[in-house]
C-alpha cells in the first residue's frame, strides 16, 4: 500500500490535480488525469495539504510533498 501511494497516488495528484495557474486543486478529474469540470472542493484542498503534508513527514522528505502542503495552505484563505 505504502509503494502505491509514493509510486502512483502522489505522483497522479501533483501531475493532473494541482492548479498551477489558480491555485488549489482541481478534483474533477477522470482515471487518465483528464479535467471534466473545474469545481474546487475546500474539503479536498484540506485534506490534499493534510496527506502531502503526512508524506514529508512520515514517508519521504521530498520537497515536492512539501511545495504542495505549501500551496493548499497559501489557497485555503481564498476559498
């Protein structure tokens, strides 16, 4: 479980989820990362900030978990 999640879960959200140009984090997304509405759930910017957050801490210092936890904190107050 531990190895999908580093090798697949994180990857696929900070590859098609992250809104790079707006903020937050796009969940509207289907099984490929393709977009098909995007409605911004403050609930799932919380609980992305939470998990990425986690994964720095707990399963690997990759300053990539921490530029995401980053972004949702710094998206939160304008949602």
């Amino acid at each position: 479980m531990r190895r999908y999640l580093i090798d697949n879960v994180l990857p696929f959200w900070m590859r098609h989820g992250i809104d790079r140009e707006a903020g937050g984090i796009i969940t509207m997304l289907d099984r490929k990362g393709r977009v098909y509405g995007t409605d911004k759930n403050v609930w799932f910017i919380g609980r992305t900030m939470y998990t990425y957050s986690l994964a720095y801490n707990e399963l690997d210092k990759r300053a990539e978990y921490l530029d995401v936890a980053k972004a949702m904190y710094d998206f939160l107050p304008m949602c």
